[in-house]
C-alpha cells in the first residue's frame, strides 16, 4: 500500500482527472491476474447493508453556551490560533479534531454499506427553516434563522443563543473547518487578484470595487471515504520497432508493436473526496459562476473539529440542502476517475496505450459526514443588457489563501486586444515561412 496524491501526477494522454482535494491509495498487482480469480472475488464482495449512524452531537446543546471561565455568551473564533475564545474574559478553548474523536481517517478498507454522521442525514421538507428558542437568562423568545446562520443574538438581554443540536433541516453539520486566513489577508489576495486583471475588467466594475466588501462564509460539503474495487480489462500495445518506407514517392512511418490483453484489479481506498451539497451550486446550468469555488480546492478537512455554533459567529452560512442518494452517483463517477488514474500508474510498459473494454469500479463501503467549509467571497453583480444580470465572485480559500475568480469584461479592450494577439500571430507566421523558405 503506498500513499498517492492524485493531484501531484503529471497528465498523461489518457489520464483520468483526479478530483481535487482528495488522495486515495490503492494497490495494484503489476502483472495481470487469472480472470477466474477475480470473479471469484468480485462475486465474494459481501452486499451492502443499511446506513450506519455516527452520532456526532451527542452532548450538543442549545441555548446559551457559556464560557467556562466567566459564564458570558460572547465567543468567538480566533482566527490566529484556531480556537474559539471568550470575548469578555480572553479565556480559549478549542474543540475535539474530528479525526480523533470518531477515527475518520481510519478504517477505510473495513467500510461495507453506507456510514454517516448523523449531522448528514436526510433532510425532512417538513422541517421548520427558521427556528425559536427561549432565551434562558431573560425569557425572551429569540428566532435564528438557519439558512444564514445557527446563532442569534437576544434583543433583550445581548446574550447569543447557539443551535447545536442537529435537526433534520441541513443547518448543523457534523463537523466546521474554522478560518484560519484573516480577513485582511483575503482582501489583500482578491484586491491582487483583480489588480491583475484590471486592464481588461468592465469600468463600472474597476469605479465599484471594493474589496473591503468580502465576505465570510461557511459552505456546506459533504466529505466522503469511499472503499471500492476496480477491475479494468482491455488491450495494450507495447512498440518494438519503428522504421520509414518508401510509398511512391513519399516516405512514411511503420511501427511493429505487441498487442497484450491487459487486465487490473485492486481495491481503492479515497480520503477526503469533497462534494458540495448545496443544490444551486451542484446545478452546473444556473448563471452564477460555479467552477471558482472548486477551482480553490483542496481544503486540509483532516483539520475540521466537531461542530459549535461558535465558530460561526460574525461569519455566514449556508444550510446543505441535499441528501446523500442525490450526491452518490458524484461520488461514484469521482471513483472511477480515482480508479482509472491509479491504474494508469502501472501500464508504462505499454508505450502505444491502453484502451479498456471494460471498467467496473464498485463502491463496497463510504462514509459520509456533512461539513461547513470556509470561504471568503468578494460577489459583483453586472447589469447586462435586457435587463439580466451576471453574478461574479472572486471566492478565496480561507485555509490556504488559492484565490479564483471572474471579473466582468471590458468588451472592446478585449477585442482590441485580441486583435493585436492577432497581428503579432501573423507576423511571427511570416517570419516562419521566410525562415523555413
Ligand atoms: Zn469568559
Ligand atoms: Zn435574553
């Protein structure tokens, strides 16, 4: 078994895109195996069984969450160390590593069936979105609405009153990756990041920027293990001769080469595959720019703690509203891209390519928790013509700073410039056929 970051490979011709963020490790035999033996093995796969539940919010309460030290209700996260604090008394905390306390990164190639945190579980439609609480130092009655937010502050008392406790509406996940890239930072990397782009960005986007406007917010991820077995058969060819011959009066290239039937079959272990569950970001059709927030992947989710409202405080956020059934297929085809690539890795000897008749990738066992992931997002919206409107973000990375974007263009200076890209091309095949002349 070695350890494989998928990201890290070079692209060969047929290789497979990894999905980012995730490694998987697998170990493939280098020699083909009998067939007979790999039915028997495929057929020995034991079926799967029902859900298994994590329960990740056993102790979680609501209300108010008091400061060990001095009681108060005023926590948040400190962004220099990773750890929630007290904004009265100064006093730190930090909560459990996820890894730890459920061993999320352990056990991958015992997974059968589906196992999840109890934080993913189904939505129920019928569950109320906007949530009241009583306030237990005032008795005010104090309404958090979970599609922003799982705290609110009492109008009456200042106390804050955190939600913790999952309930099936998507809003408390299992488990938060806090900020760790302050907010200067970011604004620094999104004012760099269009400063670049300037020339061409559309003038009233140039008169209106202002970084200073960036956001905070958490988005909601699913983070999936996944234990699967991969058979590919197919054919390959290894080159043992290459030479020219005449025909007529050109000369043309020849090639001798092996033919081999090729066949890999081994298990794959995935850590840590991403897959975003909020269903207007899955639908890759809608108008807003989807592929940046991807585009800013991996996130270090070995990191992420057990859920606590608190981490969310002076952040937003945004409830998942989409259940596992809708994400496993995603999971499945990322699988089989995993799989594909790692089988990649063994076919060297097979210089003219591989080509399969045949891939099968079973998932036998995955593992789901829901997590909120931090992201600070700078949004434009540009007025088009007719009245539409095109949403641009520039979305920075709040763990590791990668910062990805689209800025509205300039048309005419893009022509413009297109134009000169033109030219110069001209020139350059003018000075190349004089040349080659
Ligand atoms: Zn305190
Ligand atoms: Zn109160």
């Amino acid at each position: 078994m070695t350890d494989i970051d998928p990201r890290s490979q070079h692209p060969a011709p047929q290789a497979a895109t990894a999905p980012p963020g995730a490694s998987a490790e697998s170990a493939v035999p280098e020699a083909a195996q009998d067939p007979a033996t790999l039915a028997e093995t495929i057929a020995g796969l034991s079926e799967p069984e029902g859900p298994q539940t994590i329960q990740t919010d056993a102790g979680a309460k609501d209300g108010l969450s008091k400061c060990a030290r001095c009681g108060a209700t005023d926590i948040s996260l400190n962004v220099a160390t990773g750890n929630l604090r007290c904004n009265f008394c100064r006093h730190e905390w930090q909560s459990t590593n996820m890894n730890e306390a459920f061993g999320l990164d352990q056990g991958i190639g015992e997974l059968r069936g589906v196992v999840m945190g109890s934080g993913s579980a189904d939505i129920i439609p019928s569950t109320e979105v906007v949530m009241t609480f009583k306030c237990s130092a005032c008795g005010a009655e104090v309404v958090i609405d979970t599609d922003h937010s799982t705290q609110a502050r009492c109008h009456w008392c200042r106390n804050t009153l955190s939600m913790n406790q999952q309930i099936p509406n998507g809003a408390v996940p299992d488990m938060v990756l806090p900020f760790k890239l302050p907010k200067e930072e970011a604004v620094r990397k999104i004012a760099e990041f269009v400063g670049k782009r300037k020339f061409y960005a559309h003038k009233r986007f140039r008169a209106e920027f202002n970084p200073e406007n960036v956001m905070g917010i958490y988005l909601p991820y699913m983070v999936v293990d996944v234990n699967a077995r991969a058979h590919f058969r197919g054919q390959g060819e290894h080159q043992t001769r290459s030479y020219t011959v005449k025909v007529g009066d050109r000369d043309e290239r020849r090639y001798d080469a092996d033919l081999y039937d090729v066949e890999r079959a081994f298990d794959l272990h995935v850590n840590d595959l991403t897959v975003e569950s909020s269903s207007q970001r899955l639908d890759q059709t809608s108008s807003n720019t989807n592929n940046i927030i991807n585009s800013i992947m991996p996130f270090d989710v070995e990191h992420a703690v057990q859920y606590d409202s608190n981490y969310l405080a002076g952040f937003t956020s945004e409830r998942r509203d989409t259940n596992v059934e809708r994400l496993a297929p995603i999971v499945h085809t990322q699988s089989q891209d995993i799989a594909r690539h790692q089988a990649l890795k063994t076919l060297g000897h097979y210089d003219r390519g591989v080509r399969w008749d045949a891939e099968h990738v079973e998932v036998v066992g995955q593992r789901w928790v829901s997590a909120y992931l931090p992201v600070w997002l700078y949004s434009y919206h540009e007025q088009k013509s007719g009245g539409r409107s095109l949403l641009h973000y520039v979305a920075v990375n709040a763990r590791t700073g990668e910062t990805m974007g689209s800025v509205p263009i300039n048309q005419t200076r893009l022509l413009g410039a297109s134009a000169v890209a033109q030219a110069v091309g001209t020139v350059l095949a003018v000075v190349i056929f004089l040349v080659g002349g």
